[in-house]
C-alpha cells in the first residue's frame, strides 16, 4: 500500500468520522428541535384550549344573562298584564250594586284619618251616592271629575285625605306583585 493510499484512507476514515458525527449531531439537532417544537405545539395547544373553554365559558355566562333578563322582562310584562285586569276590574266596581256602600266606607276610613274635615269630594256621577252619608257626617259634599273610585276629605287648614280605591291599589301593590309573583313563578 502507497503512502498515497493510507493518506487517501485516512482521510476518507477521518472524513467518514467527520461525517458520522456531523450525522449524529444533525439527528441530535433535529431531535431537540422535535421535541422543543412538540413541546411548543403542547404550550399553544393548551393556551388555545384554555382560551376557548373561556370563550365557551364566557358565552355560557352571556346566554344565561339574556334569559334572565329575557325571564325578567317576561315577568315584569306579566304583572304589567295583571295590574291592567286588576284596574280593570277596579273600574267596574262603580257599576256594582253594593258600590254605594264601598264609597260610603272609603268615605268613613278617610273622615277617620282626617283631623278637622270640612268637605267631602267625591266623583260627579258619585254626589248623590254619598250626599245623605256626608250630611250626616256634617260635612259639605264638592265634587271633582279629576277624582275616580273613590273621595276625598278637605280638612281645614289645606290638608286631605284621598281614599281612593286606585290609590289603595299603587300603595298595595308591591305587596300583590310579590304574592302574584309567588303564585305565578313557584
């Protein structure tokens, strides 16, 4: 063998050498980068994951707020609804036969809150309904078209006191509602 052909074998050994480890350092590269961008890939993936269970989340959150509000104002409309029939019906208690006695009560529960009354003032169609009661009572009888279902007493000095079955019902009617409420929603 020629010193030529060991230099040649050296070489082609030593290049060979060369080439198996630059091999194993590109299949060494190619793993870690592999792995890193598994590992990259895992990172986003759980970020993305994360981030659309928010998004689900989040929409979840946003559809059951509209249904309660949707609920709310289905509610609110209903007892909207309910207080329309109950005026309603409160409007044709003056067409009842016993109504007469209802206004001469009303008339009793005012003159008994009121201190000093001087005048009854009721509805125009209600004057002759309650002129026996209020001179009986003493008291002048005025009437005022402004007023419905119901009378007012003047006392003296300026102070009244309305007894209306209207206004009975807008002071009671956080109570009802919350009955009708209980009722209608158990």
């Amino acid at each position: 063998m020629s010193f030529e052909e060991i230099l040649q074998r050296e070489a082609e050994t030593e290049i060979d050498g060369k080439l198996a480890e630059a091999d194993s350092r590109v299949k060494q590269v190619v793993s870690e980068a592999e792995a890193e961008a598994k590992a990259l890939l895992a990172k986003h993936h759980h970020r993305l994951e994360a981030e659309a269970q928010a998004a689900i989340q989040q929409a979840r959150s946003a559809a059951q707020l509209e249904v309660t509000i949707a609920r709310t104002q289905v509610k609110g409309e209903v007892l909207d609804l309910v207080r329309q029939k109950v005026i309603a019906a409160l409007d044709e208690t003056a067409a009842q036969p016993n109504y007469g006695e209802i206004l001469q009560t009303l008339a009793q529960e005012a003159l008994e809150a009121a201190e000093t009354a001087e005048n009854l003032v009721v509805p125009p169609d209600d004057e002759e309904k309650l002129m026996a009661w209020a001179q009986h009572q003493g008291l002048e009888v005025k009437t005022d078209s402004s007023l419905r279902l119901g009378v007012q007493i003047e006392c003296r000095g300026g102070k009244r006191v309305e007894n209306t079955l209207p206004e009975r019902l807008n002071r009671a009617w956080d109570t009802l509602a919350t009955e009708v409420s209980k009722l209608l929603w158990k």
